[in-house]
C-alpha cells in the first residue's frame, strides 16, 4: 500500500505529539497498520516504542536475532520450531510476521558506471529463442550477441545450437562485420568460453584461447554472480527479443539472418548513443571503428571437428544426417570439419568430400559421382564374376576373350552373350564349341552360337529353349562340371566279362 506525503505527515504528527500508538492511527486514518509501521520505520522509530504493549514473542528476541545474525536466510517455519521448543505459544503467522522485523537487511550495494573508451571493449552472450522447425527437424534457435562498450553497436547472429564453431564464427562475422576488432571481450562464465573456475583461478576454452591469440584480443570473463559487468550486452539482448524477434517472420534460417543484420544497420543504429546523446549509435561506431585492431589477412578457421568412422555403406553420419564418401573410404576412419554452411571430410591433408550444411534430420546428402562410381565399380565387379564363371565352365574362353580384346571387340557385351549361350547349351558343349572356334580364327559370339547349333543338328537335337530361373546368384551363379561317362562304360565292360 502507497501513503501519501500527506498521510506520512499526519501519520508522524499523530505518534509524536498526540502519542497514539500504531494501531490507533491506523483504525482513525483508515490505513493498514504495516503502512503506518513502515512511515515510522522510514522516521528512524524503532520497533520497541511502536509496540508498548509487551508481546509473547519479547522473551525470544534474544535467541531469534542471535540465530538470525549467524544464519541470515533461515526460513521463519524452521525458527518457529526451534522456539516453540523453547517454549513458544504463539501462533505461526504472527510468529512469522514478527520474523520478518527482525531479519537483518543486506546491506545495499551502491553501482560504478562502467566507461570504456572507443575500441577498447565488446561484450558477448548467447541467447535462447525457442525452437525452430527446418525442415523435418526441430532445432533450438539460439542468438549470438556481441556489444561494443563504447558505442553500443550491436552485432546478431543465429545459430541452431550452442557448439564452440558457432561460438567463433559468430566473433570471426562480427570483426569481419564491423572490420577491427576490440582489444578485451567480456564473457560470462558460459562454456564456450570457461571451461572451469574456482575463485579467481580460469581454465579457459583452448579453442577460445586459439582464436583470440589469432585476433590479438585479450578474453575476459566477468566476476561470478556479476552480471551487472557486462550490462550493456544484457540489455541489448532483451531489446533484441521485444524490438527485432517479436512477431518476426522468416523464411529459413538465412533470411533470420539477413533481417538481423539490416535491423543492427538500420533500427538498432538509430538509437541514441549513451555515451554521447548529440550521436546516434551509428555515428558513434563510424567514430569507434577506427580504434579497433586491424584484422588478420584471412579469417580464422572456425569448425567442428569430428573424427568419424564410414560403416559398411559409403557415408558419414554427422549431426543426425549421413554425407557421401567415395566407396573406397568404407571400413575407414576420417575427420568431419564442419561450419553453418560446409560439411568438408578429410582424411589427413586430403579432402575426401564437401557438401553444403543439412540442418535437417535422416536426410542423406550425396555428390552424384560418389554413387556413380559405385555403381560403376558393382558393374565391373559383376563383369569379372560372370567371366571367371565362364573361364571355370569353358577354360577355352581365355583364348577367345584374348582374340577378342585384340580385335577390338566388346568385352563386356561378349560376356554376356556368352553367358546366355552357357546357360542354354551347357558346360560340355559351351567348351566344345569354343575349343572349335578359336582353331578357326574366329573370336565373336555369333560363331560361337553357330557351332553349338552344328553340333546339335548334328546329334538330331533340336534347338534349346530358354528356362527363366529364380534371381538367386546361388543358383545363377552356378557352375556343374559333368562327370565324364567313360566310367560307367568301364563299369558295363566289367559285368559283362
């Protein structure tokens, strides 16, 4: 309840010089007794000679202070107990009404304004922005804010998660952005940057560590629990989240990003600069950026760096999808370096593949000549099973795929018509036949096909008809040599002797 300086009067007037005590100018003003308490206490009265009527809890004060000084934040139900184990009568919410006079008040804690000069300080943070659906997928959308002290330029960038690449790339865009870059950047004790802390003793990040002696700048994190430190990036996040992200559209992740950076040239620009009210923050940057350390010749290499190991399939799982390698790196393990754009997979100095950046889940993400050397390479492995099948059956058919490559002639299309032949004539006369043929000359299919249909006629057979048998390869790839019948006439030979 609010009292008016007009009641504070009347209130102060009444206790001294008419003596009422506290209840009393509460019933006649018609105001909460904790009100008139508060004027009083606000006066410098304390609360012995507001309440001259003694109180059951008077006994106790003693001992409640005492523990109260020891143990500040001790709740007033666990003190209730431990006087009513005293002795206490009194009810708990009385009790705990008195508690809270008593309590010791913190002391308050009295602010320096934190100045900085031009180029001399940034400010960095994440910040969560919900969920973001790309896709099948359902990422968290983070934002990557940097401030600079001084002018208060603000640069944005979204990320859909939290990982150290994303954490440099956003200050490798920011340098590039603003084209310097300040000389000490202030952090929380977030991990990106911290990686443990006790006390005054940092371990840093060493990728942190990495890239600011890249960019010669010197990383600072803020005192534990001192988020008033770095204040200027704290509160330039809550007006990103009610000046830009409220009620925003987009169209992807790339479009967020192009609306952010013209809202940090255009909207967030146009504000007036703390440090000077005659300059919007814009103009103040112009002033800032030429204090900013040159940059590098080239921008830092900023990615992920997973070692990963391609299954019996050619691709490499990373970050929930599977990217194309050359059939050759099955069974190997090879390194993933990734960033918001490029998936590159190397083994050692070698980049095996390069695919752009799938923010989506189960997708597979090919080059074209991948799977087409593999197909190419199952097809010639197919070729060299079907010739050794015909080499077994017929070992003639060396001589004739000899000829024939010397000739010039398909090899692939001969081993398939003769395969075909093999299937239909059998192995006996596939190899009679050929045998007859390389004494002629000759090397293609069509001679091979007419001496299997001379010897046929021949023996008064009529031509075979094709059987279409299962797409087994144990059974299409089957070779029967048949067992010679000589024996058997040997065998007849000798029953009849």
């Amino acid at each position: 309840m609010t009292v008016s300086k007009e009641s504070e009067s009347e209130i102060l007037r009444l206790f001294h010089v008419e003596k009422w005590k506290r209840g009393t100018i509460a019933r006649q003003l018609n105001i909460h007794h904790g009100a008139v308490e508060r004027v009083l206490l606000k006066d410098g009265i304390s609360i012995e000679r507001m309440h001259v009527r003694r109180s059951m809890i008077d006994a106790y004060l003693p001992f409640i202070r005492s523990v109260l000084e020891k143990y500040p934040k001790l709740t007033a139900s666990r003190l209730y107990e431990m006087v009513r184990e005293r002795g206490y009568a009194g009810a708990a919410d009385h009790f705990r009404g008195m508690v809270a006079r008593h309590r010791p008040r913190p002391a308050v804690e009295a602010y320096l304004r934190l100045k900085t000069l031009p180029g001399e300080q940034a400010q960095v943070d994440w910040a969560y922005f919900g969920k973001v659906k790309i896709g099948n997928a359902e990422r968290p959308l983070f934002g990557f804010v940097m401030v600079l002290s001084w002018s208060r330029q603000i640069f944005l960038r979204f990320y859909t998660g939290l990982a150290t690449a994303h954490f440099l790339q956003g200050h490798a865009d920011a340098f590039s952005e603003w084209g310097g870059v300040p000389r000490e950047l202030l952090y929380d004790n977030l991990k990106s940057a911290v990686l443990e802390r006790i006390g005054d003793a940092i371990r840093f990040n060493p990728r942190l560590l990495e890239f600011s002696a890249y960019y010669r700048f010197a990383p600072k994190p803020v005192a534990v629990a001192r988020g008033n430190e770095k204040g200027r990036v704290e509160r330039a996040i809550q007006y990103i989240r009610h000046s830009f992200f409220a009620a925003r559209q987009w169209n992807g992740l790339d479009d967020l990003n192009n609306q952010a950076m013209v809202w940090c040239h255009q909207i967030a620009a146009a504000r007036k600069c703390a440090e000077d009210r005659e300059m919007t923050v814009g103009e103040a940057f112009q002033v800032e950026k030429g204090s900013l350390l040159t940059l590098p010749e080239n921008p830092y290499p900023a990615y992920e760096m997973v070692v990963a190991t391609v299954g019996k399939w050619p691709y490499v799982r990373f970050d929930l999808n599977d990217y194309s390698v050359p059939h050759e790196y099955v069974r190997r393990q090879v390194t993933v370096l990734a960033d918001s754009d490029w998936v590159r997979i190397v083994d050692g100095p070698t980049e095996v593949a390069k695919h752009k950046r799938c923010f989506e889940k189960q997708r597979q993400i090919e080059t074209p000549e991948h799977i087409e050397r593999l197909v190419d390479q199952k097809k010639r492995a197919k070729k060299g099973s079907g010739m050794s099948r015909l080499f077994n059956a017929a070992p003639s058919a060396r001589d004739l795929f000899k000829m024939a490559a010397e000739r010039g002639y398909s090899i692939g299309s001969l081993t398939s018509k003769l395969l075909s032949l093999l299937d239909l004539y059998g192995t006996v006369e596939m190899e009679e036949a050929i045998r007859e043929v390389v004494k002629s000359g000759a090397s293609h299919c069509s001679a091979v096909s007419q001496e299997l249909e001379r010897r046929r006629r021949k023996k008064g057979l009529l031509s075979p008809v094709a059987i279409e048998l299962p797409d087994d390869k144990r059974i299409s790839n089957l070779v029967v040599l048949p067992h010679s019948l000589a024996s058997y006439d040997n065998l007849s030979g000798e029953v009849e002797q």
